[in-house]
C-alpha cells in the first residue's frame, strides 16, 4: 500500500470543506508538509496559497488490530504538529476488500478536534495478502531493486563457472579423461571430499571449546 515518491497519494476531499488529506501507509506524503514532522498523513487548508499540516509522524507508526474486529489493520500515527496545545493524531482504520485493489479512503473524520480518523480499505488488509507496492508500479513493499535473487543469481554464476573452468582444466593440463567418469574431474576433489569431515571436526572443538569439555570431551589437542 506504501505509495513511493513517482506515485501520487491516497486523499480525500472534504466534501463539507475546503481541506483535502493526503495519505500514505508506511511512509511520508509527498505533499509539502514539513519534513521534519514525517508527516504519513497531510492535510491541505484549501486556502489560497495552501497551508499544509503535518497530521501524524509517520516513523512512529503503530499497527493494531481492526477496531470492530473484522479483518483488516490500524495503523496510527502520533507526534503530527501542534494544534491547540496537543499533538496531532492520525489513525488509519484498512479494512479488509479484496475488491477494493490497493487501497481507497472512503472518510476522514475529525469529530474530536486534531484526531483524525481515516476509514480505508484494500485488499493488501487481508490476510495472505502480500504488502507490496502500489499496483501501478514503484511501491515500497514490493518495488525495490530485487538484491537478493541478483546476489543468489552471481553465486549460482560463479558455482557454474567454477566447476566448467575447473574440469576443464583438469582435462587440458592434468590429462583428466572426462569419458572414465573420474571424479578427480572435479575442482580441488580433495579438498570438497574432506570438508565434511573438517566441518565436523571444527564443530566439535567449538563445542568442546565453549561448553568447556563437558560435551565432546573424548576431543584431543594436537
């Protein structure tokens, strides 16, 4: 549900009003509220030029359960700017709807002055549903860089070239038949034979070590 900075946010138009909320789950506006507030939620005065207010610190979010006890999420946000001598607060009810796609804002409610209550819903609020980005692209929870399949892909890489390299040499420069089978074909064969055993071994005298030779203790020094 997070909306990235290429992405416009969630809002909703106060239709008895001139002030607009701006909204993100998991992350700052990009509205112009005052960085210092990272403000998840924003509201817009609708006055001419608008004045922006930092509704609730969204590095401070909190989740809890759905109030009603139906499927879904609260997420609130505390710590927003000043208003009346208290901070402002923002609470995010997402209900569960899996027709609702990434995520709508139906209402904002501000029935106790400075406490905002934003009634959402997405289908990302049900459960076995993935967090991930907006639909259209981009979004923090699943639209980032793929890192770890990139460093699993180059180890698996390095792995194909190592052996293929390897028997090939063995082949050209140490006469290694590929055809008889040889295991010796194989990069430093030895070395891979006896790890197992070196694993073993090291493992037992890290434990004898740490366990003060109450486990393992038939180990001997060399």
């Amino acid at each position: 549900m997070y909306k990235s900075s290429k992405q416009d946010d969630y809002s909703y138009k106060n239709p008895t009003g001139d002030d607009t909320f701006y909204i993100n789950v998991c992350g700052e506006t990009n509205q112009p509220c005052e960085a210092s507030y990272h403000a998840g939620v924003c509201q817009d005065n609708g006055a001419s030029p608008p004045v922006y207010y930092p509704c609730g610190d969204a590095s401070k979010g909190i989740f809890n359960d759905y109030p009603t006890g139906e499927e879904g999420v609260q997420l609130v946000y505390g710590s927003g700017q000043d208003c009346n001598g208290v901070a402002r607060v923002s609470t995010l009810n997402i209900k569960c709807d899996k027709n609702a796609g990434t995520g709508k804002v139906s209402d904002v409610d501000e029935t106790v002055s400075c406490r905002y209550t934003a009634a959402m819903s997405s289908k990302y609020a049900c459960k076995g549903a993935s967090g991930g980005g907006d639909d259209s692209g981009g979004g923090g929870g699943g639209g980032g860089f793929p890192w770890g399949w990139l460093i699993i892909g180059l180890f698996f890489g390095f792995v194909f070239l190592y052996l293929i390299i390897g028997a090939v040499v063995k082949w050209k420069v140490y006469g290694v038949d590929p055809k008889t089978m040889d295991p010796e074909i194989i990069p430093n064969y030895q070395f891979w034979k006896e790890l197992p055993f070196l694993c073993y071994d090291g493992c037992k005298y890290t434990i004898r070590k740490v366990t003060m030779n109450r486990v393992c203790a038939e180990y001997s020094e060399i």
